[in-house]
C-alpha cells in the first residue's frame, strides 16, 4: 500500500469520525462518567476528521490532475 496523501488523509477522516461518535455518544448517555475527557477526545475527533478531509481532497485533486 502506498502511503499517499490520500490514503493518510482517508485513514485520519475515518479514526476523526470513529472518535468523534464514539465519545459524544458516550457524552449523552443517561450514566455520564467523565464528562470532561470524553469532550476532549471528541475535540480530538474532530480536529483528525477536519486535517483527514483536507488531505484527502488534496489527494483526490492530486490523482485528478496528474
């Protein structure tokens, strides 16, 4: 496997969304245990799904162009 900047940024997108969902279900559930470290790891979530998305459309507009 090539470890392109498509490949990377799919696999960022993909743990940002994993994440993400994970810990703000876990946010929102009836028995709340540690508020404050599942936010962080949501944040966490979010900043690999927005890095993710930026590099796979980078790679998409780089195969598209060569």
């Amino acid at each position: 496997m090539k470890w392109d900047s498509l490949t990377i940024g799919g696999t960022m997108f993909v743990a940002g969304f994993l994440l993400t969902t994970y810990h703000a279900a876990q946010m929102f559930a009836p028995k709340r245990t540690n508020v404050a470290s599942h936010l962080a790891w949501a944040l966490v979530g979010v900043g690999l799904f927005q890095i993710g998305s930026n590099l796979a459309a980078s790679g998409i507009h780089d195969r598209i162009g060569s």
